[in-house]
C-alpha cells in the first residue's frame, strides 16, 4: 500500500490563548485516536515556528562551503507546522483522512505520495 | 460507419478494460494502438467481427502481456500471478475510466483534457485544435495528469453510494464545459468549436446508457440536445447573432427538442430534481415555443427561482431577472440585477442591464452599459451585436 505525506500548512504568528491552544490539541488528539485506531498512522511529527529555522546549503556541489541561513527556505505567508505519514489504500482515501486533519480548517493540508523506491527501476 | 469510426467510438470501452487488467494507462494506450493497426488490417479483408469490442480487447490484451514480458519488468511467474487470472470485460469499466478522468484531485483542464483522450479517443492534435492550443501544451497537460494518476493511486472506481451526488456532478460538469465551450466560443468566431458540443452530446449519452437510473444525467443531455438544437438559427448569413426572439423557428432541430424534451419528462418523474434538469426543462420550453410571443415565460421564470435554490450564481440571476421582464416587464428585470456582485468582466450582464435600461428610455445610462460590456474581450458574433445595439441608440 502507498505511503502519503500529508504536510499541514498554516499561518504562524499570534499567540494562542491557553484555551484555543486545548481546544486545538483535542482537535488533534481526537484525529490522532481514530487514524491510529484505523492503523494509517505510520508517523508524523508537529514542528517549531519556522523562526527557529535554520536553512543549510552546500555551495559548489558535494565538499562545498557550507552556508547557513536564518529562516525557513521559503518566505511563504502559510508555513508548513507538522506533517503525518499516512499508509492508505489510495489517493482518495488519504484525502478522506487528510480531511479530518485540524489543519485542514484550521489551515491547509497538502497531500503527496512518498516515492515508492521497491517499484523504481 | 467506417472502421475507423467504429474503432473511435469502441475504442474507449476498450481502453477501460485494459486499464483495469494492465493498472497503467499509457501502457493500455499503447496496446490498443498497436491493435488498432492489427484491426485496420485484418477488417478491412475479413470485415468487422460481429463484436469489436471484445475482438480489439483480446487482441489488444495480448499485446499488453507481450509488452509487460518484453520489457521484462517483472518475471515471468509474477506476470502469470498478475495478470493469469480471468480476464472479462465488465459493465463498469467504462463508468470507472469516467470517473477517473473526472477525478477531483486532477484540475478542470486535465480532466477536460483526459475525457477527450481517454473517453471521447480524440488525438492530442485534435484536442489542441479544438481548444486552438499548440498540441505541446494538451500533451503535456494529459500526461502530467496520467503521471499523477499512477503515482498518487487516483482509483479505478466508481464511487460509493455515498460519494456518488458529488463526484457524478464533478463528472458532468466537466462535460458540460466541454458543451459551452463549443457551443459558446470564448473569442473568434462564435462557430469556431463546434466540433467540441457534437463531442460533448456523445459523452452525454454515453453517461445515460451507462447511468440510466440518474435524472441528472438524463437533464444534462436534455439541456445539450435542446441548446443545440438552435444553433443553426442563432447565426445570419454575416455570422451575426440573430437573437432568440428574432430566430427562424423553422431551422430548429425538432426531432433534437423532442428528444430532450422526453429525457426531461422521463428524469423529473423520479422526483429527484437538480440544475441540470432544470436547465434542461427551460431549454425545452423555449424549444417547444412556436413563436417567442407562445413562450411560456412565466414558468421559466419559476423554474430559475427554483434553480436559485441549488445554486444562487449571478449567471441564473440575470437569466431570472430576463424571464421576469418578460413577464412584468423591464423594471422588474432590472431591480433583479441590483446588487449582483462579481460581475463586472462579465459582458452578458452589461448588455442585458443595458437592455432593461434601453427599454425603459433610460439610453445615456444604456449606453454607459453597452459601453462596459464592449470593454471586455468577447467573441466576434457578441461584439458586433452590442456595437449595433449602442449604435441604435438615438443620442450614441
């Protein structure tokens, strides 16, 4: 069975009050439950604002000068916060979980198919 | 029918099939492409088999497994495992490519572009020419839709009872663009793609042959057959929009207007009503009028107060503001279309409020409007008309 990403985008900034950050985390822990009941969950991590970023790039190829930069790579209005790893038959029912996810109305939930290396040539 | 018609039209059931057996629908593709040439061959000296479907699935079947085993993509033993086991054509294949192509995870274009491919059998070439596109670009569209299909599992189903409403309004929707398209030319010449609602009438009764217990389906088709059935009356000599009011009624199709006509009465006695047959039954009645003075207005305008309820676009508003002038007249009309929004690039609405305001004597603030509505790219036919129009005014 494929494996999908579905990568929760939203957008950072403004502190959340003690109770929307609970009823956030319920909304989270409720999806948790049923996905991992249902067994698709296979991972999936929530992540820091991207102001804790740090990109790194290798300048000139392999051995290159390494240069970091403060921030996320993409200085996009909706930042990507946390992903799961979802084993699901197909690409419609992947889209049923990632409906279910919080970030899909609290934000946007972009769902991709995680490349399959046993069926590369 | 030629055979190379018979292939075209059989075609897509073919290639539905295979997709199922093959689970790759370049590789069906080519299978039944390389039948076709088999078909050309063997037909034209022995005659059409008394079921070409099942003898181009077969031949074509064939063609996939030697295919597969070329290519050596997988040994032998697991091509016999996969691929061994019984293969039939089923009934729903052809449903399954449909929704497929019509899938809501692939964009409106791609799924225009793959319906016309996969279900219609047109080239890329002749698709790129009806769109008047460079072939490059619908190539590339289909393709990248057929990647994401494989790499993203976009499934080979019709959907569930519960999904079905949803994704069979996805289906027609991407048929019905495929209608206005053609029947209504963005820019050009009116004419320019008429090719494209003669396609979109084919698909329309596919979809009813395959889905006979759908009055929406049934309402779509009414609507294409009853529209088109005037076409050859909306144009003059010029190639000038002659309008509905003003056409020779005796160059419409009849025959088509009785046909969507029946389609109609047949899917509004499930009592399962929806836009497509609502549509469908105005399309009808402006059919069945025998002059514009016969035309039942005050039940089209019914019907789209009714249509309002599923869907409250401005496009049915200014539809439902020119059926109630008819009936009570241009003041009416015009206090529908007050606070309309989202409808400035939209020359439709600029002429019919220009109309309302023409046939009230109010002609500066019509010519503001006719004005408007010529500020906005049209096709020919459209643009000549509403220069006339602003032309007849006393004071323009």
């Amino acid at each position: 069975m494929p494996l999908y990403a579905a990568l929760i985008y939203s957008e950072e900034g403004g502190e959340a009050s003690p109770e929307e950050w609970s009823k956030v985390m319920a909304e989270y822990n409720e999806f948790s439950a049923k996905a991992g009941a249902a067994g698709v969950v296979e991972g999936g991590e929530a992540l820091e604002e991207t102001s804790t970023a740090t990109t790194v790039h290798v300048k000139g190829g392999k051995g290159g000068e390494v240069v970091h930069t403060d921030g996320p790579f993409a200085e996009t209005k909706e930042a990507l916060g946390g992903f799961y790893l979802l084993r699901c038959a197909d690409l419609d029912e992947a889209l049923g979980w990632a409906a279910q996810i919080p970030g899909a109305w609290r934000g946007r939930v972009e769902v991709r198919p995680c490349v399959d290396f046993s069926q590369a040539q | 029918m030629t055979i190379g018609e018979t292939i075209r039209i059989e075609g897509g059931r073919v290639l539905a099939t295979l997709i199922r057996f093959t689970g790759d629908i370049s590789l069906a593709e080519d299978a039944l492409q390389e039948a076709t040439i088999v078909a050309l061959e063997r037909w034209t000296t022995d005659g059409v088999p008394a079921n070409p479907v099942a003898w181009l699935t077969a031949v074509a079947r064939n063609k996939a497994l030697d295919r597969i085993r070329r290519e050596a993509r997988r040994r032998e033993k697991e091509i016999e495992a996969d691929y061994g086991r019984g293969f039939e054509i089923e009934e729903d294949d052809s449903l399954r490519l449909i929704f497929t192509c019509a899938h809501p995870a692939l964009s409106m274009e791609a799924r225009v572009g793959l319906t016309l491919r996969l279900i219609g059998g047109l080239k890329t070439s002749e698709i790129a020419g009806l769109f008047l596109l460079p072939e490059p670009t619908i190539g590339q569209r289909i393709s990248r839709a057929k990647k994401k299909i494989a790499l993203a599992r976009i499934p080979y189903r019709v959907p569930s009872p519960h999904e079905l409403p949803d994704r069979l309004a996805g289906v027609l929707a991407v048929i019905y663009l495929i209608f206005t398209t053609g029947h209504h030319a963005f820019e050009g010449a009116l004419d320019s793609r008429f090719d494209l609602s003669a396609e979109a009438i084919r698909l329309g009764r596919l979809l009813v042959g395959l889905m006979p217990d759908e009055p929406e389906a049934q309402g779509l088709l009414a609507l294409m057959l009853a529209t088109n059935a005037r076409h050859r009356a909306r144009l003059d000599e010029r190639g000038d929009i002659v309008l509905l009011s003003d056409q020779d009624r005796s160059l419409w199709d009849l025959k088509a207007i009785r046909e969507a006509s029946l389609l109609i009465e047949r899917a509004l006695r499930r009592r399962r009503a929806g836009p497509y047959q609502i549509q469908g039954a105005i399309a009808c009645l402006h059919g069945q009028a025998r002059s514009d003075a016969e035309t039942d207005w005050r039940q089209i305008s019914d019907l789209y107060r009714f249509l309002e309820s599923f869907n409250d676009g401005p496009v049915i508003r200014v539809n439902r503001a020119v059926a109630e002038s008819k009936v009570f007249g241009p003041a009416a009309g015009l206090e529908l279309l007050e606070g309309i929004t989202g409808v400035d690039g939209w020359h439709l609405y600029w002429s019919t409020r220009a109309d309302f305001l023409r046939q009230l004597g109010r002609e500066s603030e019509a010519a503001a409007a006719y004005r408007s509505a010529l500020a906005i790219n049209m096709n020919d036919a459209d643009r000549r008309f509403l220069e006339r129009r602003l032309a007849s005014l006393s004071l323009a």
